[in-house]
C-alpha cells in the first residue's frame, strides 16, 4: 500500500503461505520469523548494498525515512504517529489476528479464547473510534504510515466478530483512508 500510495517503483514477488513457502531458506533469510511482508531494496541510500526488512512496522518507517513521506519530521507530529504505528503493531494486528484464528480456523472452539480476543478487537476498536472523535487521521493532521498500518485491519469488521455501526468514527476514517488518493 506504501509503495502504492507513494507511486514507487516495485516488484510483488508472491510467497504462497498456504502451501508452506514462508518456510523456504530463501524467505527465511530475510524474514526470520517465517511472515510477510517483507522487503529487499536494492538501492539503499546508504549504498551498502541491498538491505532486506521484515515486520511491516518497521518496513513503514523505512519506506517513510527513505522517501520523506507519509510520516511527519517535526518531532511531536513524528513521535504520535509512530506511537499509533505500534499500537497497530503490538494491540490491533496481533488482538484481531488472534479473533480471527480462535473465531474461524481454530479445530476447536474455545470459547474462552474467542471470547477473551472479540472483546479486546471490540475494546481497540473503542480506544480508535474515540482517537479519530473531531479528527480527519489517526494521527497528525495528514494521512500517515499510522493510518495505512490501521486501516488493513478494520476492513474485515466483520469476520472480527465487530459492528462498524458501533464505532462511526472508525467507518467514517476506514472511508477517508480508502480514498485519500483516487487512482
Ligand atoms: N507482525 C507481523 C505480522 C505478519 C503476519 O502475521 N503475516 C501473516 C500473513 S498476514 C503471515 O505471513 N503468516 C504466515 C504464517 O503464519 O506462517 C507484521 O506486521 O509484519
């Protein structure tokens, strides 16, 4: 989506995580943890060869050092849209990826666990529906890597076990998000 948004020139090289190919050396030597995305650029500025990146926290703040977009450099517009991005990286991706394992893949149904990761989706989707309360982006005044982090992970609402019509604000955000630039 960064390298969309940003209109830079890049190759999609597919890794079918369906059958097991996250698991390939190849992969693994640049993604350790056996998960996309990852990224190899070619062309880094330090001119150190190419440099490989896993985590896509740390591959939005990459892409947005490196190109000077997406990510504000004054440091207090800087610092609240890299608190949102972790946020994203350490609550929303993991709760919501969590709901959607016990809630759809899991062989057994615990409703312990599903309960316990629907409610806490429910309550993140609580703390971004007040965060975007009066406010166009999650953070700063500009669309921002935090934005493009969060977004991904609202669009499938409903098979999170959540009503988009309880938290407007993130409905009206999800919108603005999808058409900050038409093509
Ligand atoms: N924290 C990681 C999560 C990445 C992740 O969970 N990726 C999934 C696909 S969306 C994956 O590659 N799964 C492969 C597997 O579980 O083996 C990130 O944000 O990059």
């Amino acid at each position: 989506m960064f390298l969309e948004e940003t209109a830079i020139p890049y190759r999609i090289v597919p890794v079918n995580i369906g059958a097991g190919a996250q698991f390939e050396p190849g992969f693994l030597a640049i993604a350790p943890n056996n998960r996309m995305p990852a990224i190899l650029d070619s062309e880094p500025t330090s001119g150190e060869g190419p440099l490989s990146l896993f985590e896509s926290g740390a591959i939005l703040l990459y892409l947005a050092e490196k190109s000077g977009q997406l990510l504000p450099r004054e440091l207090h517009a800087r610092f609240e849209v890299i608190q949102w991005l972790f946020w994203q990286m350490a609550g929303l991706g993991p709760m919501a990826g969590q709901n959607h394992h016990f809630a759809r893949y899991a062989p057994e149904k615990l409703p312990y666990a599903i309960a316990r990761y629907m409610n806490e989706t429910n309550r993140l989707y609580g703390v971004l529906n007040t965060r975007l309360a009066g406010r166009a982006f999650i953070a700063g005044e500009n669309y921002s890597i935090a934005d493009l982090a969060c977004y991904p992970w609202i669009v499938p609402h409903e098979s999170q076990g959540q009503k988009l019509e309880d938290f407007p604000q993130c409905d009206a955000g999800s919108r603005r998000s999808a058409r900050v630039r038409p093509r």
